[in-house]
C-alpha cells in the first residue's frame, strides 16, 4: 500500500532531544540529513502515513504535501 507522503517543519529550539528523537522514528530522514533553513533554526522532516495512524507527536504539527512544502522552499529563509 502506497500512503501519502507529507511534510512537516520543526523549529528545533522548541524540542528536547528525546522529543526530536520521537519524532524522527515516524520520519523518513532525520534531522541531520533534513533540509535545514539558512540559519539552521528550522528543518523539514518527511514521513509516508501509509495506512497507519498517525502518532500525537505528528499529528499535532501543520502538515503540508508535496506541493506547499515546494512553495515554502521558496521563501528567501530556505534558500
């Protein structure tokens, strides 16, 4: 089953590393790997729901798809 892959931004000041290190077990890349803004204050991890609830820790984030996670890296703060 294909699930539906989406995106979410973390800014990294507001996590602990044992709430990161939650977070990162439902991702598809990890926070050293992410894509990080230009000051290294935000990152974007991404995660497949593929059919599976999605944890609290996820699902209390804005989520964004494909397309608006595309738009965002527009913005000077990602270049």
């Amino acid at each position: 089953m294909i699930g539906t892959i989406e995106y979410i931004i973390l800014t990294l000041a507001n996590y602990d590393a044992a709430s990161l290190s939650e977070i990162e077990k439902y991702c598809e890349n990890i926070i050293q790997f992410a894509r990080h803004n230009s000051d290294k204050t935000k990152c974007i991890l991404k995660f497949t729901t593929k059919g599976k609830p999605i944890p609290e820790c996820i699902l209390t984030k804005t989520r964004y798809n494909k397309k608006e996670i595309a738009q965002i890296l527009e913005h000077k703060e990602w270049l």
